[in-house]
C-alpha cells in the first residue's frame, strides 16, 4: 500500500493544524483569564487562521496543462 502526499494535501492539513492551534491557545489563555485587548488578538489569530485554511482549500489547484500554457 502506498501513500504519495502531496502539496495539496500538506498544505490542506497544516492549515487545518494552524486552526486547531490557535483555537488551542485562544481556549488554554481565556481559561486562566484575558484582558480585552489579548481577546481582540486572540480573535484576529483565529480569524487569520481560518483564512488561511479557506483560501487553501478553495485556491485553484495547478495543472500540468495549466502549467505548460504559461
């Protein structure tokens, strides 16, 4: 049985860490308690985060034959 990873599928799953991390943290620190302005960065950290995990899934894969027209 072989497994090829590629590009795609690690840029897929490190986006999604990226998420889960920065949900991890934001959840870790409001547990021992933020003050408003380290809410305000924590949201924007986990905005950001899942910004970038929907810019990778809807981004338009490359081609071969997209790749030779250019």
């Amino acid at each position: 049985m072989s497994f090829d990873i590629t590009k795609k599928d690690l840029a897929d799953w490190s986006s999604a860490s990226l998420v889960f991390l920065s949900g991890a943290m934001t959840g870790h620190y409001a547990a021992i308690g933020m003050n408003p302005v380290q809410w305000s960065g924590a949201i924007a950290a986990v905005l950001g985060s899942v910004t970038v995990a929907v810019a990778v899934r809807v981004w338009p894969v490359k081609t071969a034959t997209a790749e030779a027209e250019d």
